[in-house]
C-alpha cells in the first residue's frame, strides 16, 4: 500500500490559524478551514512550494460536514503545508506563510460561495511585503533551508537503502554458507 500523502494539522496549527485570522482577517471568522500536512515534496516553477491554499467544492463541503443534519457547513478552505518545512520553522515563519495563505482569500458574501481566491501579481502580497520588511529574504531563507532538509532526507533514505542491500546481501551468503554445512554433514 502506498504511504499516506495527507496528515491532520494539530492544535497547534489551529491555534495559530485563529491567531492570525482574529489579528488581520477579521472577515473570515465564519470561514471554515481545515490545516492538511502535505509529507510530499512539490514545486512549481523551480520552486519549492511550502504552502497552498485551496478553495473547496460542492463534494468536499459535502463530504467535511460535520452533521448530517446540513445546519452547519462543510470545509470552505483547505490550507496544505509542508510537513517538513514547518518542523524546521520558528513561529514567526509560521505566521508569516499563513497570512500569506488567508490573503489568497477574497471575501465575498453575494455570490455563492463566499470564499474566493485570488492571486498576487509579483511574488507576494504588496500587503505582506510591507509586513515582513524586517525580514524580507524570509521566503528564500526557509526555502532553502527546507530544501537542505529535502536534500538530507533523500541522501539518508538512499543509505539505508545501501546498508538494507548489504544486509540482504549477508544474510544470503549466510544462507549459502549454511547450504555449504549442510552438504558437508551429508558426505
Ligand atoms: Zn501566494
């Protein structure tokens, strides 16, 4: 079986969603978002991507809601982060990424579903940079550091890989060894 993809963000992760939305996203208390850990690496444009925010459908609003009775509502949002990238990062970092998410949101209560995505015209909000100009190489910091992490991982796993072969290998000359004795008991 394939290892699983997703994994549920804790109350931590919570937590902080609420931090960020009562300080500077008063007009998504209603919205209901769930936190995913995505444990894949992805990129996109040559880069690595640490978050991602996702507008829900009718299916998956179906499918989240809570009760059956259809009073309360499903998952409006789904913010994806990088399982590793956020075990590497402070808490500032953390905020930083998910107020970066929540102003992919536009907030429109006359259409149907209120929550509307929207992009970004360079690589940030013009809001945000304002925000992190005490740290504005932030991005590139925690990109690269949650590639070194990547890079690490990989080259962990490919050792292991060699040391199980060795130990397969051994184990099988063991093996041929034993046949050997055996074959000497017969003569
Ligand atoms: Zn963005």
């Amino acid at each position: 079986m394939d290892d699983l993809r997703y994994e549920d963000a804790a109350e931590a992760e919570y937590k902080l969603l609420e931090k960020v939305r009562s300080e500077s996203f008063r007009e998504l208390f209603d919205a209901k978002i769930k936190i995913l850990f995505d444990l894949r690496k992805k990129s996109s444009g040559g880069k690595i991507v640490l978050a991602k925010i996702y507008k829900t459908n009718e299916l998956i609003r179906h499918l989240t809601l809570e009760n059956l009775d259809h009073l309360t509502m499903g998952t409006d949002l789904i913010i994806f982060i990088d399982k590793l990238f956020w075990s590497l990062v402070e808490e500032i970092d953390k905020i930083r990424v998910l107020r970066h998410e929540l102003r992919h949101v536009d907030y429109c209560p006359e259409k149907k579903f209120s929550y509307q995505l929207i992009g970004h015209d360079v690589e940030d909000f013009e809001s945000e940079i304002r925000l992190n100009q005490d740290d504005i190489g932030w991005r590139k910091r925690v990109a690269e550091l949650t590639l070194l992490a990547y890079q690490q991982r990989e080259e962990q796993e490919k050792e292991e890989k060699k040391n199980a072969k060795k130990v397969a290998k051994e184990s099988m000359k063991k093996d041929e060894s034993n046949l050997h004795e055996v074959f000497e008991q017969k003569k």
